[in-house]
C-alpha cells in the first residue's frame, strides 16, 4: 500500500466530514419541502359482495375477484375501504380476499378482520379490509357497541395510519354499519365520531353505512366529519342504483377540500358487486 501523509490523511478527513454535512443539510431541506407540500388523496369505498358479481350468478363460477380488482385498478386510488370480504371460506373458494385484492391490485393491505357477521369459530370468516398505496402501520379492529336484537350482529371498523408524501399522518376507518337495526347504527356512528374527536391526527371514514343522508347515524357522523356531498349520487342497488349507502367524510380537524366525489357507474361496475364504487378525491 503506498504511503499517504499525515497532512493529506487530515485533509480527506476533513473534506469527508464537510461533504457529510452538506448531504444531510441537503436531506434536511427535502424533507421540509416534503412535509411543507401540498397534494391529493383519491379514496374509494367498495362493497364487493365477496366478489359475487351479479354477473356471474347464473355460472359455474359463482365468485371472480378479478373483476373487483379490475375495478378498483381502473380508478387508481390512493386507499380503498373494501366491506364483505371472505377469508377462508368455501362459498369463496377458501380465499384469504383481502390478500388476494393486495396481490391482484398491487396495493398494500390491512388483512381481513372479522366482523362476526355470522361466526367467531376458528377457520373462516366475513367481514372488511383496507386497500392502500401506502404502507399501513398502527392497524387495529375496534369491536362496536351493539345491542342483541334477533338476528343482530357484531361489526367492527378496521382502522390504519398511512403517511402521505406530505409527511402528514392520516387515520383511516374503514366502516360496515348494521344493516337491520337503526338502533345500533347509532350507536355504531356515536363511537366512530368519539374515535375522530378524540383523535391527535386526521381521520377519514369510508364505508357501507348502511344508512340514508339525513337519517340520525348519519347527522350524528356529520357533527365529527365534513360530508363530500351536498346532492350525493346514490350506490345500490347497482343495476338500479335508488339509495346512497356508501359515503366517505374527513373528520373536522382533516382540513381537506373535496376536488370531486361521485359513484363509479359503468358496465364493469355494475357486473362486479350489488354496490357501486363510491370516490372522493380531497387535496391537503
């Protein structure tokens, strides 16, 4: 090895220090420019009737997720509330649905959490998921206060944080309400504003709420979240669509604006899922 001076040795040193300096200055400037910028968000929410497409009812092959995906690709959204998802059940061909959507879309995914729609038995289930452009993290399934009626069930809202290129923390709550009982629609609406209110971060919902605008779930959400329509398009059934059931809202301290918000109403919506596609795009 050929011999370096000591003078020289300090000199590279020197400069190696000084050139670290500047880079971190250098990433230190990006990341303000990151977190100080502005954007767009697209969020859609889907009940994909466990990818039964109406469609397909009269075939042999009663489920098909790609035509779900197919959808969903169409639109490219930033995140995806997705509500009668399958895990592992035979009617769905044992598929792990929430997983599959993430493959077959190329988004990450919060994996199926069971609402105990019909069962808590190990080995299968019924319930929701989040679809998402961004890596999820801080993922839980919070259990809704319900009262027993005949028939009722237990629902749940999935819930993430994603991290937008902005820097900005965004808590997202992906719903399905009761379908039967205004009772606990209420009470599911009452806890789910709670989880905004008392949230240190911003917080969008989206789901199947199962409820009409101007109903009391749905004035009870509006007092924590900003809704993204004045005259909403309606959302089922898809053939016909007659009622809005699907609905996304920004909670009050989100200071997002609605750039533009309406249902997916085309062929292929309407052959993939009882429910068309619900969109809103917000800016930050």
């Amino acid at each position: 090895m050929r011999y370096i001076p000591s003078s020289i040795r300090v000199l590279i040193v020197c400069l190696t220090l000084l050139w670290g300096i500047s880079m971190s200055a250098q990433g230190q400037n990006q990341h303000r420019q990151v977190t100080t910028g502005h954007g767009t968000l697209k969020v859609m929410t889907y009940n994909i009737l466990h990818g039964a497409a109406p469609g397909l009812r009269k075939t042999s092959d009663p489920v098909d997720l790609s035509k779900v995906a197919a959808v969903i690709k169409s639109q490219q959204p930033d995140i995806v509330a997705i509500q009668e998802v399958d895990s592992l059940w035979d009617r769905s061909d044992n598929q792990d649905q929430t997983k599959e959507l993430a493959a077959l879309t190329g988004l990450h995914y919060y994996h199926y959490s069971d609402s105990h729609s019909f069962t808590d038995t190990a080995g299968w289930g019924y319930g929701i998921g989040i679809l998402s452009r961004y890596p999820l993290k801080d993922t839980q399934t919070v259990f809704l206060t319900h009262n027993d009626h005949p028939g009722s069930e237990i629902w749940v809202n999935s819930v993430a944080t994603l991290t937008l290129p902005s820097g900005q923390d965004i808590r997202f709550i992906c719903a399905h309400y009761d379908y039967l009982y205004e009772d606990n629609r209420i009470l599911e609406a009452a806890q789910t504003s709670q989880m905004a209110d008392t949230s240190a971060i911003a917080v969008i919902l989206a789901g199947d709420l199962n409820a009409r605008p101007g109903s009391q779930p749905i004035n009870l959400l509006e007092k924590s979240f900003d809704r993204s329509c004045s005259n909403c398009a309606v959302s089922f059934p898809s053939h016909k669509p007659c009622v809005k059931l699907d609905y996304i809202m920004a909670g009050k301290k989100a200071r997002f604006k609605v750039e533009k918000s309406g249902v997916l109403n085309n062929e292929a919506a309407r052959f993939a899922s009882d429910h068309l596609p619900y969109l809103v795009q917000y800016s930050w």
